[in-house]
C-alpha cells in the first residue's frame, strides 16, 4: 500500500525495492518469459478484433450500469439470492460482517478477490473477531506475511520458494523442504481444515450475468468451488463494473483474458453460480447466498466521458507484466491496492488522490501497458490526466509553474537555452558532455552523461545547410523540438544532407517551439495546449506536403496528442487534425518519400543494434521502416533481446525518478552488448541522450547514434 507523504518519502520507498535482489530478478524473468508467451497464446487470432469485442461490451454494459444492476437483482432475487448495494467501501464491510453476525458464523474462507483487496474486509472482519482464511495459494501466503498482493494473478510472485518454505515451517511448526510440490501438499493439507471447518464463504467474481441472474469466477485452483459450495453461507463481493448484459459478453472476455494474465488458452476452472445451491450443512438443506454489489466511485468513473474506460479493466495484471517500472520494484511500491498501470488511475478514485498523486508521477509513458490491453483502455494517457487532475485540485509545485511560463513564452525559452550554452563551458571539461554537474542536477544523475548545450542552435545554421532543389517534387518542413535544435543540431543537419539530389524541399519554421510533451508529463495540459496551437501556426504558412521529425517522442505527440489535446477548441480542432495528418517519422521518410536505396549508399556492413523508441513503435505503430533503412544503407543488423521495451529515459521521468531510469537503462545496455555490436542507432534524440550518456558512463565500446547521422555517414558523395 502506498503510504507516503511525498515524492521523496516515495522515492525512498523505490530505493528499498531496488535493494531487493531476489524480486527483481523474479519479476524481470516473469516479463521476459511474459512476451514470448502471450505472443504465442495469442497465435493466429484477430487481437485488434478481439480488444474492439471486449472494449464495446463493457462500454454498452457501463453505460446500462443501473439497468443491469435492477435486471439482476431481480433474477437473482427470483432464485433466492440476497441483493446489497455498498456506496462506499466501509459499507461493504459493513454489510458483510453484518451478514455474518446474523448467520451466527465464526469460520470463514475466502476465495481471491481484488474487490476484497480494495476494501480492506479481512481486516474488518478480523477486528470483529472471526478467523478469516485465504485460501488461494498466493493469497493465503501474503496473508501469513500480513502482506498486500504484489499483482492482481500472482499475488506472491515477490517471494522465493525458500521464504515461502520458512514462512510454512513457522505456521506448521516443522521444517520445510524447499521443494515447490512439497510445499503445495502443506498448504493443501492446512487449507482442508479450514474448508471442513468453515460457516461462511466469501468469493469475487469475474461476471455478474444480468439476464440469468449468474455469477461467473474464473480461478485456476480448486478453492474458489470449495469457497462458493461447502460452507452454508456465500457472500459475493463484486465491484459494479462485473455487471454484463448476458453470457455472450462475458464469453468475449474469457477469450482473452487468461491469454492475456497467465498465457493460457482457458483457466483451469470457469464456474457460473445460478442463485443458491444446495448444502447439506444448512438447516434447511439450501444455502444462504447473498451478493454485495460496490460502487466506491465506479458510478462516478462511468459517468466520465474521459476516465469510463478504465472500468472495462478485466483484472488480467498484462499492464504491470510489460511496464519496465514495476518489473524493477514490484506492485507493493507500483500502487496502493491495484498494481500496475490501471492502478494509478483506479487508486485515484477508489481511495483518492492522497494516495495517487506520487504514483501517477511515476510512469515512462512509453506505452507498453496501452499495447499489451486487452480492452482497449488508453492507460498512458488517463494516468496523465490523473495526473493533470491532482495538480488542478492541490496546486502545482514551483518547478511546474516555472517550466509553464518559459513554454508558454517561445522567445523566454528559447533565450534561455541560448544563454545555458554560454555559461556551461566551465562545466564540460571541454568536451561534449556535462562532466561537472552543477548542484540542481544533483548526485542522481550521474548514471549518464548529460549532453552539453550546442554553441550554434539549428535555427542559427538552418540557411547555411538549407537544400535548395531546382525542382521539387515533395515540399517538407522540418519540426526540430528542442532536443535537435539546440543540443544535437548535427542529427538534423545529417537529415537535410540526405535531400540533395532528390528533387525534395526542406522548410524551417522559426516560430517552433517544444512539442510541449515535457509539460504535458508533468500534469500541465493547459500549456501543453498553448504549444501546441504554438506549432500549429508556425507551420500554417509552408504549404507542405509533410511535417517531418526526427524525434519519435514529437512525432507521437503532433500526430495522436494535437487533435487529443484541442479536441474541444472551436478554432483549433480542425486545424490540428490537418497539422497532424502530414506528420511523419524520420525512417518512414526516407524509405518512403525520398526513396533512398542500397546504391545510395556505402561503408562496411558493421555490426548494427537498433533501439525501437516507444513513441515510435507503440506511439505510431512503425516498427519496421527503422529496420528496413538499417540494412539498406548496407548494416549488418543485430537483433537482440527486448529491443522495444524502454531505455529509461521518458524525458522529465528520469530527472524525477533517475534510480529507476538508471536501473531500466542499464538493463537495455547489456542486452545490446549481448549482441556484440559496435554501433547502437535510434530515432530519437532523447533515446540518444539516454543511451550514449549511459554507454559513456558505463566506458562501453558501443557508439550512439540518429539513425540518420549513421545514413548521412554512408551516404554517396
């Protein structure tokens, strides 16, 4: 559970799960092994199709949220089963331990339920006095540790089978021998006590079937049926967001997710409960059964027509199995109840924003978790307007008040960033880096070396190195951001190299500015849309066919963030749905547009590793022009290991949480010297800066560069 006050008392409870070897190295395994795994339970099926299925089912379902909850209460009423609407958590408690004080129960077991979870029930009913047992295995060993779940499938995933065989030793009294079957027959052996000995049963459920009045609960061990049979009490605790119109749409999502939580094609036991069973234990021979639906802000997230789709969330844990933050230090610091990328936004409205406003800070925005969803839900960009939402309530912190005011003002920035390169000179030892960190940099930051300021912005050089074509055929302007403009203009001025001969012409825009994708991670969406209408003029008057960039963070951002971003401004929207349709990337330009081929170039086929940059690959969905411009210009191209997960960098992210980029970025250094090449290229300058900085650090024999240096380079004179 997330308990602190602040992001330095969160960073240090960061600091601590990277200290933790043993879960680390378990939870980087588990991702590893995660992608290869659901590629393959995926095989040969119509993923877009089936995220479009599930995504429309639990849209239409909460949108009737109300309707189905009246359609069910009253089949299930019809067949005996007690219907109870919780507003609050407090209340669900409440209710059930209500329940269990009038059916005189002392025992009780429960099946996982991350509804549970979020309520805190067993610590209710404890302090009411009733012996409350878990009995999935996961479960029931963060129970005995007096733990939270670390993840929504695999609670104890954190823990080693040594710890777990200590943990079995001091509950039975005997040694344990650390051996995973063993272990198994422990808990089994205890647990059958618990079930025989048990008055009352408490389960979540995956469904709630509105039309037949059914619940429906997906386990894949047996415990959940013990759970819902053999005590003479079942109480079901389910979240409003469960409620489906009928089994057809519950049957969308079970196509998808055990595919998408553990890999598997179906989940050892899928179970419909149809209103209350028969139970030999209970005085009348029927089971007393009651179901207790919780709102505790749902009502409130399906009303939102920004923030309802994180209700079509079907618990599948994909979003922390792929995030490079949480396979670093796990779902007790990566969430307060819910892990994981859809934990940041739920935490926000189902316990508040005092327990969101550090976690939503931290998130790369690198899009892992959008890709890997099975329902379609745009996590990256909900967590930043979470994000937005907090700083619009609490007020926003000096650092953010400060980078608004010099974005908003182009010519305040940009004179800022002319001065930087003037008074760094002391501080590069003369060379190319930042050797000397001044004191607002702070000791953090050393993992990399930070680039120096250039001497001579682009915008300064552009009408010396403007191509000048006697006839063009394709009219371009050039979007530089500021990485390119003023501390790597050389990756530009590469570009431009490639349009001579090519019939193309190349605009530069003065008025630009910073795509404004910094300010927007920071919560600032206000000045993120005054950059934005910024850019948009600066490039009115071109009159060109496309808008290139070589940065894949400003590409993504022009192209998806412009028309997201002044969606509702009636003088703007129209303009940057135009604006963003001539967006395009550096690789997919020069492979497609200028048309360059393998006689356009020369050069040894040196050893060649790529860095597929988030925004690029998930951001616009190229992944396969980088690679097709590599071995055209003649490269001999290294595959490795993981090469679209992130560097680390994510902008602002790394100065706000540099032990967790340093550690992310170490990572993908190492699967890039695995593969013994010499030179690492990349399409964006923020991926350049991360990965040479660390390289250099490092003293690794690997060369960074733009892809479109490297092309330059080979390039026929």
């Amino acid at each position: 559970m997330q308990t602190a006050k602040d992001i330095k008392g969160y960073r240090q409870e960061l600091r601590q799960a990277l200290s933790n070897e043993f879960q680390r190295t378990a939870m980087d395994n588990f991702a590893v092994f995660y992608r290869g795994a659901r590629a393959r339970a995926f095989a040969g099926m119509d993923l877009p199709a089936l995220i479009a299925d599930v995504a429309q089912a639990k849209d239409a379902a909460m949108a009737r949220m109300d309707e189905l909850l009246a359609e069910f209460t009253a089949k299930a009423t019809k067949n005996g089963v007690h219907v109870h609407l919780a507003a609050t958590a407090d209340e669900a408690n409440a209710i059930i331990a209500d329940i269990a004080k009038a059916e005189g129960v002392k025992k009780i077991v429960k099946s996982k339920s991350m509804t549970a979870e979020e309520t805190l029930l067993n610590h209710r009913l404890e302090a009411d006095g009733y012996e409350v047992t878990e009995t999935d295995l996961g479960e029931w060993i963060i129970q005995l540790r007096h733990e939270g779940p670390t993840h929504m499938v695999m609670p104890a995933i954190h823990l080693s089978r040594a710890q777990v065989a200590d943990l079995f030793s001091d509950v039975t009294g005997q040694k344990q021998e650390v051996d995973i079957p063993k272990l198994v027959k422990v808990a089994r052996r205890e647990l059958r006590r618990k079930f025989a000995q048990a008055d009352m049963g408490i389960s979540g459920a995956n469904f709630v079937l509105a039309d037949t009045g059914s619940l429906g609960i997906i386990t894949n061990e047996g415990n959940g049926r013990l759970v819902t049979t053999l005590p003479r009490v079942h109480v079901a605790l389910v979240g409003l967001d469960k409620l489906v119109p009928s089994m057809d749409d519950a049957l969308k999502v079970i196509k998808v997710l055990p595919r998408n939580a553990t890999a598997q094609a179906i989940s050892s036991y899928v179970t419909w409960i149809t209103g209350k069973n028969a139970c030999a234990a209970s005085p009348d021979g029927k089971k007393s059964m009651h179901v207790v639906f919780l709102d505790n802000g749902r009502r409130r997230l399906a009303a939102d027509p920004v923030f309802s789709q994180a209700l079509r969330c079907v618990r599948c844990g994909a979003c922390a199995n792929v995030c490079p933050i949480y396979r670093q230090v796990g779902g007790h610091t990566y969430g307060h109840i819910y892990i994981g990328a859809v934990g940041l936004v739920l935490t926000y409205f189902y316990h508040g924003r005092d327990k969101a406003k550090n976690l939503v800070q931290n998130c790369l925005n690198c899009g892992a978790c959008k890709a890997a969803c099975v329902a379609g839900i745009d996590l990256p960009y909900l967590i930043k307007e979470v994000h937005a939402r907090i700083l619009a309530e609490e007020g926003r912190p000096f650092q953010n008040t400060a980078l608004s005011l010099a974005m908003r003002n182009r010519t305040l920035f940009h004179g800022m960033l002319r001065a930087a390169s003037l008074v760094q000179k002391p501080i590069t030892g003369g060379t190319p880096y930042l050797r000397h960190l001044p004191m607002f940099f702070a000791k953090d930051q050393e993992f990399r070396a930070l680039p120096a300021i250039a001497e001579k912005p682009l915008r300064d050089r552009w009408k010396d190195i403007k191509p000048h074509p006697e006839t063009s055929t394709v009219k371009a302007a050039l979007f530089s951001g500021c990485v390119q403009d003023f501390v790597y203009p050389e990756q530009a001025e590469a570009a431009v190299s490639l349009f001579h001969g090519r019939n193309a012409d190349l605009a530069y825009p003065m008025d630009q500015t910073c795509c404004g994708l910094p300010a927007l991670m920071m919560g600032e969406k206000r000045t993120a849309r005054d950059v934005a209408v910024q850019n948009i003029k600066a490039f009115d008057d071109c009159n060109c066919d496309y808008i290139l960039t070589l940065c894949a963070s400003c590409a993504s951002h022009l192209k998806k963030g412009y028309p997201r971003l002044l969606s509702d401004d009636p003088k703007y929207a129209k303009a940057a749905e135009r604006f963003a349709a001539k967006v395009i990337d550096f690789s997919t330009f020069a492979r497609d547009v200028l048309k360059l081929a393998p006689e356009d170039f020369t050069g040894s086929a040196t050893k060649t590793a790529l860095h597929a940059p988030c925004h690029l690959c998930r951001g616009l969905g190229v992944t396969e022009a980088p690679r097709d411009m590599l071995k055209i210009a003649g490269l001999e191209y290294a595959p490795y290991d993981e090469e679209d997960v992130c560097c680390g960098f994510g902008g602002t992210f790394s100065l706000k949480f540099p032990e967790l980029s340093a550690e992310i970025l170490k990572k993908k250094l190492h699967n890039v010297a695995a593969t013994g090449a010499s030179l690492l290229i990349t399409d964006c300058p923020g991926c350049v800066m991360q990965l040479r900085g660390g390289a250099d650090n490092l003293k690794m024999d690997i060369t960074v560069k733009h892809s479109a240096e490297v092309l330059a380079e080979r390039r026929k004179r």
